[in-house]
C-alpha cells in the first residue's frame, strides 16, 4: 500500500475521506506492526513486547493521536472571523517576523506586511491569526472574554473538534477544544486574547485527531458540512445507519468557505504547498508545522479537485519539521494515486525517496 510505504522509518498517520460520502478511503498508522504476531502461542509475549515499545506501535494514531494541528488549524480560524465580522477580505495585519504586542511574541518567518487573508492563509502567517483571534476576544460586542471565547468555541465543536466524530471503529479519542471556564480555573478569571493567544494558530491547548484534521479538510472541500467519517461502506442486506449518511453543518455561511478556499488554492500556486501542484486537477492545501518538545512535526491537509473533490487528506509525520518537508509532498503522492489511478514516473521515483528516508527519534518516550 502507498501509504504504508510512504510512512516507512517514521511516526505518524494519514487519513483519507471521500467529502461526498464521509467514506474513509485510506487509514495509516505508522508504526506498524505484523498483526500475526499477536496471534498463537507467543501473542501475549509479543504483546507485551510491543506495548514496551517506545515508538507506541499499538497506538492507532489516526483516530488515538492527540496533537497540536498547527497551522491548519488557521483555516477554521479564518472561517470563524469571517463569519464573526472581525474580518473581510480587505483587513489587513502587520507581521515585522512575527506577532508583538504588550510585551507577547509569536515569531513567524519573514513576508511582505501588512498582509491579507488570502495571502495569510497561502503563506501561513502566524501574526495575522493572532491578531484576528485577539480582536475577536476583545471585542465590545461580547461583553467579556468567557464570552466571546464561548462563541469561538462553539464553532470549533460545530467543525467536529473537542468531542469523538462518530467513527465506526474503538477507541477514538476527542482531542482538546479549552472553554472559558478551563482558563478560568487556570487564571482565576484573569484572563484575555494575549493569554490564550496559541489557540489562533492551533498551538498551545488545542490538540486534535489526525481524523478530525482531514475532516476539516472535508468540510471546507464540501464548502460547509461533513458527513461523519466511516470505514463500513453497505452491509449485506441492511441499510447503512443514518449516522453515516447525515449532513453536519457548520453555521458559517458558503461563501466565507469560498474565501477560504480560494486561500488553500493559492498556498498551493505559489505560497507554502508549492509541491502539491498537479498540472492534471486542481489542489488547495494548507501545511502545518506544529511545535512540540523536539522538532517540529510536520503537517498537510488538503483537497483535490477544488470544485469537484473526490479526496481530503491530512498527513501527520512526527518531527518531520515544516509541514512541506514531509506533510506536503506524502499528501499529493496520495491524492495523485487516488485520482489519476497511478502515478506518474516522476512521482515513483518521489516515492521512493520519501519511503527511504528514516527520522532518528532516537530512544524518546512517545
């Protein structure tokens, strides 16, 4: 299987959906283990051995992994300020390498500024989504911060984040969305956007399935809802459950998903998604370079074709770095497969390359 081998010698998950159906196309957990081996004689040893194991084999990471979305995570925060009227297409930021205010820093690399949304999205910004979410916290409008962050959370739980999807397999876990009141008991009230600035750029509390980040890449794909995602195509002689056929929308309207969009496909024509580029169909993608203790893990999700999406993909490689380093390119190797029905001599040889490449983790506990 492509994505078995793509994954070889590293840690880290992709997940496939079909955005028309919810269907689960492809589901890799990387690493693997050879499932006879817990079977006769000696499977409780090699259990044992395998539950010892640093590298967390058994982990089934698509759908158990928790982690920090990093900058994909920029997408439903472009899609909740749009919605919200804290920005418009024209709003434009400052980024001097990064977002500086009252004492604060979130560093970013260096780009035109100020900047906007499009430009944000495509180059993956970080000032310009701090920015965003500290104005939407602060905002008269909401009368407090618990309250304005109530309404913030209210449309990440909408795109599937905070709580389990619904997907027909054990054990999957639900991620971290914080409320008002965590941060109320973390600072005893005192508390405003500078404080819970990482949640603009999917660091700090958030953490997320790799699932649930290629149903975000579904949602914005379907220009506004999901179907929940589900590995069991048709049963023998039954109906397929109504939880697997159902449209979940999200209260933003289509046309800020349009705007959104039109980001996603230009980070792939000339901003940090370069390397999905298909001249065969149109991608929109958006990379993730999520901080942890060690080196960055490297993230992408994205869709293809734009206006008629067949697939949506996220692709998790633990301290891979940039997210166009491993994220990207593992990501459009998988879209092309599934697309084209093959892939090209070029993009067997890539595959052979990334398959080839090993990420040292050394002895860390994961």
């Amino acid at each position: 299987m492509l994505g078995e081998k793509l994954m070889q010698n590293k840690i880290g998950s992709i997940v496939a959906i079909e955005p028309k159906t919810g269907e689960i196309l492809c589901m890799v957990s990387a690493p693997s283990f050879n499932p006879t081996e817990l079977s006769g004689r000696h499977r409780g040893e090699h259990y044992q051995e395998l539950q010892a194991r640093p590298d967390k084999p058994l982990l089934n990471r698509p759908i158990q992994g928790t982690y920090p979305p990093g900058s994909t995570f920029k997408t439903s925060q472009a899609l909740t300020l749009l919605q919200e009227g804290i920005i418009d297409t024209r709003t434009k930021y400052p980024c001097n390498d990064g977002f500086s205010f009252r004492g604060l820093r979130v560093g970013c690399h260096s780009h035109s500024s100020p900047l906007d949304l499009n430009f944000a999205i495509a180059t993956s910004c970080n000032s310009y989504f701090c920015w965003g979410y500290y104005y939407m916290i602060g905002a008269a409008k909401y009368g407090t911060p618990q309250k304005a962050l109530t309404v913030w959370k209210d449309y990440m739980v909408e795109m599937g984040f905070g709580y389990t999807l619904g997907v027909d397999l054990p054990g999957e876990a639900r991620g971290m969305i914080p409320n008002s009141d965590y941060y109320d008991r973390h600072y005893n009230r005192s508390w405003n956007g500078l404080t819970t600035i990482s949640n603009s750029i999917g660091q700090g509390e958030v953490t997320l399935t790799p699932l649930q980040i290629a149903n975000l890449g579904a949602t914005i794909a379907n220009r506004g809802y999901y179907i929940t995602p589900h590995v069991v195509k048709t049963v023998d002689g039954e109906q397929q459950d109504t939880a697997y056929t159902k449209r979940h929308y999200v209260s933003v309207d289509k046309e800020n998903y349009e705007i959104v969009v039109q980001g996603m496909r230009q980070s792939v024509i000339d901003g940090t998604c370069r390397s999905a580029n298909n001249p065969n169909y149109v991608v929109c993608g958006k990379t993730g370079t999520a901080q942890n203790r060690g080196i960055d893990h490297s993230v992408f999700m994205g869709f293809a074709p734009m206006d008629d999406p067949q697939i949506a993909i996220a692709v998790y490689v633990e301290n891979g770095g940039f997210g166009a380093v491993y994220g990207v390119p593992i990501g459009a190797l998988m879209m092309e497969q599934y697309i084209m029905g093959g892939l090209s001599e070029a993009s067997q040889r890539k595959v052979e390359d990334y398959s080839n490449r090993v990420i040292d983790y050394g002895e860390e506990e994961r």
